[in-house]
C-alpha cells in the first residue's frame, strides 16, 4: 500500500499509473510528513504518549528526539550505527531504515512509523515520485538508493520495541468502534 500523509498531495508524490497497474491501494494517514510505501518486510509500528508525564514532548522536535533516541539505543546492539537523522528518520550511514511520523493532540500524541527489514526497496522508486521536502543527508537520490534495510528480522525487532517501551501487556480498552468509523470515514482508500 501507499500512505499518504495529512497534507500530501497525491498526484505530486505517487505514481497512481504504476499503482493502478500493480493494484497497490492507497491511504491518507491523519500525521504529516510525505507519502511512504509499506507491505510485508516493512514493520509499522505506534506509541501513544502522554504530554503531560513526559513534558519534553509538548514540542514536535522533542517528541521526535525523545522517541528515536530511544529505539536507536535500543536497536544499537543489533544494529550498529543507527542514528537519528533529519527530522524524523532512523538511518546507517547515509541510509535510512525508518521513517516517522506524529499527530499532536492536547493531552497526548501519536507517534509512529516504519522500520524496514526485507522489504521490496525498488518499489518505492515504482510507485512515488521524489518527495516534495528531503533531509540534507538524502543528497537528492532517488529511493533505492536512500532506503536500505535493517539485517534484523521481524522478531528481533518487535523484541527491541517491546523491551524499549515495556510494552508487555496488551491494551484492551482502545476505543474500537471509533476507530472502525474514522477508517471508513476519513482514512479509508484513497484511491
């Protein structure tokens, strides 16, 4: 699929031919940044935290260093050299291997992104254009170039996010049936 951010424009940043020729759906997400692609070998992950237990995150940069620092140091062990880079993405070298994103509400935020593990990188190439915005360290190459993938597996992966956020017990009390109307209603298919 691709996903679009809040304000992405769709036909500045995907290319709907080779998606439509590909049967690659499309979706807006609610946070910013610019259009991604994602599918199996492509680890999606989400925090919600809260602003007013962790004050350094009522600014989107502070958000953005809080969390990334965290799962960097948690990734180093595995994958030496991943850094923070740009405004929002986790990288080796000059090679990003995830991207995030936030939506910023009152009490709370959402923080989420990608972290690519086996995933397809010369499809990112087929289906968007180059972004509108890039990080100085991207140097204008195309994605295939920019992107890399984390010589980790899925699991090892969920075990750094679980174990850096303590997140061992499942949340059941998110509120399922809103959630199902603002996907049908505002975040459904695109294209």
């Amino acid at each position: 699929m691709v996903v679009l951010g809040r304000s992405s424009n769709i036909d500045v940043e995907v290319h709907l031919d080779t998606c439509r020729e590909l049967n690659i759906r499309i979706f807006r997400r609610a946070s910013g940044g610019a259009a991604i692609v994602a599918g199996p070998g492509c680890l999606m992950y989400a925090l919600v935290l809260s602003r007013q237990e962790r004050p350094l995150l009522r600014a989107p940069g502070g958000a953005h260093r809080y969390v990334l620092n965290t799962i960097a140091a948690a990734l180093k062990p595995l994958a030496p050299g991943v850094e923070c880079r740009g405004i929002s993405d986790l990288a080796i070298g000059q090679r990003k291997v995830s991207g995030n994103s936030i939506r910023v509400k009152r009490d709370h935020l959402l923080y989420h992104g990608t972290l690519l593990y086996d995933f397809p990188l010369e499809l990112v190439d087929r289906c968007l254009a180059m972004p509108p915005r890039m990080p100085d360290y991207r140097d204008g190459r195309a994605h295939g170039a920019f992107l890399t993938n984390l010589r980790l597996t899925v699991a090892q992966i969920r075990d750094v996010l679980v174990t850096a956020w303590n997140a061992r017990e499942p949340c059941n009390t998110w509120p399922r049936n809103r959630t199902a109307r603002l996907a049908a209603d505002r975040y459904g298919r695109v294209w």
